[in-house]
C-alpha cells in the first residue's frame, strides 16, 4: 500500500500498531526519517512488545541524526527482543548498536 492510503486509513479513524508500523517504514523508504519516527514512536505506545517497531525506530532515529534516540530504542528493542524469543531482531539490534559505538565519536564531532 502506499503512503496515501495509509494516511487516509489513519486520517478515518483506523489507527493500529500495525499501520504505524507501515507508515514508519513507508516514510523511512521514502526518505523522511522524522515522519517515520513519529509514527514508529506511536507504534510502540500501542504495542510495546513490537520488536521489529523497536527496530525500525532507531534506524528512523539514527537516520533523522537523533543517534542517542536511535541507541535508546535499539536497547529497548533488545529487551522486547529477549523476553519475546524474536532472536533474529535482537541479533540486528546488537549490530547496530556495536556499529553505533564505533561512529559515536565521529557523530559527537559532528553534532559539536
């Protein structure tokens, strides 16, 4: 579905877990990671055991320069991850927090 008939979904009074988590990735895929990020954010309030949500939210985070928000719900995430069995989320998780570590200087200068 598109960007469209998901927002006029959310717009008629549908709203869901599940269609903010297609409209955080729809966002995210179309380049607007703050956009995604609100919606994941509101994903995660109405499922907090949505791990994969966990997931995409911290890329949208780490993608909208928010690298601190991003580490936050990637370490969130992990939590859902490990207490829901998900390992395959908790596993990409972890490695993007390891790849987070090694930029968090350069992103510190950056931000500086």
């Amino acid at each position: 579905m598109d960007i469209e008939t998901l927002e006029k979904m959310l717009a008629a009074g549908k709203d869901s877990a599940l269609l903010r988590f297609g409209l955080g990735k729809s966002w995210l895929d179309a380049g607007d990671p703050v956009r995604a990020a609100t919606h994941l954010g509101r994903c995660v309030v109405l499922d907090p055991d949505y791990s994969a949500a966990w997931k995409l939210l911290g890329k949208a985070w780490l993608a909208g320069g928010q690298p601190q928000a991003a580490r936050e719900a990637w370490q969130r995430g992990l939590s859902v991850a490990g207490s829901k069995g998900d390992q395959q989320a908790r596993k990409e998780m972890q490695v993007f927090l390891r790849r987070l570590d090694r930029q968090s200087p350069a992103l510190l200068a950056k931000a500086g």
